[in-house]
C-alpha cells in the first residue's frame, strides 16, 4: 500500500487474474448465453471505510468470430476488499482475462476512537 503525506489517505494495487477457460474449455471460453465469473481481492490493510475501487483490463484474450460482449466492474466493495467481476453474454468467447485494480481511501488512524 502506497501512503500520501497525509497518513489517512491509503493507494493500494494489484493485478488479479479472473479466469483462464481456454486450456480445460471452461464455460467463458465454450459456453453461451450470460455468464459470469468473480474474483475476490482482500486489501492488505483494511480501510476505515469503504475505498473507491477502480478496475481495468490488464490481459484480454477473445476470439474474434462472434462480437466482443463484456463488462468489468468492482462489486461487494467492503474496507477489507472487494471482488473483480467479468460478465459476458450471447456467444462472446473469452478465453482468459486479467484486471488491474487500484484502491484509494481512507485510512485508519492511531487517533481514532469509537465511543460506543
């Protein structure tokens, strides 16, 4: 985790790999229809709240016989961490994919304290 001059402001990155279908045809890679696969990502310090989580293609292996069809979001975003998901639909073939994610929130503090 990177840490800006200000100690309550945590950058954290990664890079996950999602699937890999291609080799023992799972479902992305031979399957039609919606589909989708997650990717659990645990920060390496929990956050005092939930992070903005940003997530990206890192690695994109499709076939090109039928239209490219898919999203990539973060989903389930706790201070803990959070999960990569890849969705495609109709007869899109995805044979692999990694994400790159970046994370940016708000530490805590050796001054905080709860009053409960």
């Amino acid at each position: 985790m990177k840490r800006l001059r200000n100690p309550r402001t945590g950058v954290e990155q990664g890079d996950v790999t999602v699937f890999s279908d291609f080799e023992e045809g799972g479902e992305m890679w031979t399957g039609t229809g919606p589909r989708v696969r997650r990717q659990p990502v645990a920060f390496s310090t929990p956050y005092a709240s939930p992070p903005a989580v940003h997530v990206s293609v890192s690695l994109w292996d499709m076939a090109t016989t039928a239209p490219i069809r898919a999203e990539l979001v973060a989903e389930s975003i706790t201070c803990d961490g959070f999960e990569v998901v890849f969705r495609t639909w109709a007869d899109s073939r995805a044979a692999r994919l990694r994400a790159a994610w970046l994370a940016i929130g708000e530490l805590p503090h050796a001054d905080d304290w709860d009053v409960d």
